[in-house]
C-alpha cells in the first residue's frame, strides 16, 4: 500500500505505508536508530536492502568473511536450502532507509528482516560486535563468495546436483502472454534519489 509521504527521509525513492507485524507471542524489536555507523552513501563500500525498498543499508567496509550456512535455524529463517552470509563489524553498518525488525530466533542470536515485505537481512551473535548480511540482499551479490560452509550436518543431499540440472533464463521460462503483462514491483538494486510527491 503506498502513502503520498516520503517515508524516514529515505534515499530509496518509494513512499510506503508503515505496518507493524503481527506476530503474536514473539518479541518484536526495531533497532535504535544510533546502531551501526552512519557512512555517507557516496563512501559505501557495499549497499543493499530488503525487495520493497522499505529497508536499505551501507556498509563501509568489505566483509572479513562469507559463508554458507545449512543448520536447520538458518534454512527456516531465509525459507531456503541454505543461507548465504558476509560478516562485518556492527560500526561498518548504516541503515540509510528504514529499521528491519529483530527476532531472537535462540538464547544467544538474532536475524533481522524486513517487516514489510520479509526479505531476510542479517544474523548476529548477541555477544558479538559483527553482523552478518545476507548476500542475496547485496545490491551486487556477485561482488561476494562464500569461503566456508557451516552445519554440514543438515546440507541437502541434492544440492550437488544443481550444477547439472537443465536450465533457463526468467525471461525465457514464461508464457509471452504473462511476459506482456509483468511489471516489477521489486526496488531497484542501488540508492535513488527520492520520489518527487
């Protein structure tokens, strides 16, 4: 649903309208706005966000690590086979648009998301001064490969086989009649300038 208000002075250019999740019986934290650094964006080693656009970050500094997670935690909180990291410092990160919302998936972490459209944003040790982004929400994912694999234990035991499947490209595997009509509602992968209202 959109607004015609610009939300949080955000350099992301989509106006939204501001819910809060209903998640009954799970504690619901936002992040205090003075988390992480406040790097112009214009210095902005990396930058990414969530689909809708409703939370961007900067990060002013290159991951010191990247690695794939396959614990069972990690595979239901991005709803995937795997969850793919870049580790930072907590001070090298700015969120430059919007706040995502924090949820203690253990007694010792915390994922964060958007709660506007649930994009998964990061993990962190609660004990820890690094944050951990997901790679798929970098604006240039590419930019990042994983090192490492953790909770090999719980890996699928298919997913060597991806390589080897047949494939196709999106723009190929839909029907012209629904390639006419498509219309992306995804935010961009970079930093706009605000929508003129």
């Amino acid at each position: 649903m959109t607004s015609n208000k610009r939300p949080y002075g955000c350099l992301c250019g989509y106006a939204f309208e501001r819910r809060s999740a209903n998640l009954e019986g799970i504690e619901e934290r936002r992040w205090p706005l003075e988390f992480g650094a406040e790097p112009m964006i214009e210095d902005a080693i990396l930058t990414g966000g969530c689909q809708c656009g409703a939370v961007r970050y900067a990060l002013d500094g290159r991951p010191t690590s990247a690695e794939v997670c396959h614990c069972r935690m990690c595979q239901k909180a991005l709803g995937n086979v795997f969850a793919p990291f870049a580790s930072v410092r907590i001070a090298q990160l700015a969120w430059t648009c919007g706040q995502p919302v924090g949820f203690q998936s253990s007694s010792v972490a915390e994922r964060g998301f958007c709660d506007r459209c649930g994009t998964p944003l990061f993990f962190r040790w609660l004990d820890s001064d690094r944050i951990s982004i997901t790679i798929g929400s970098l604006d240039q994912p590419d930019q990042i490969a994983p090192r490492m694999q953790y909770g090999i234990e719980s890996r699928l035991p298919w997913l060597h086989r991806l390589p080897g499947l047949p494939g196709t490209r999106t723009d190929e595997d839909q029907p012209m009649e629904r390639r006419e009509v498509f219309e992306s509602y995804q935010n961009p992968d970079c930093e706009t300038q605000p929508a003129e209202i």
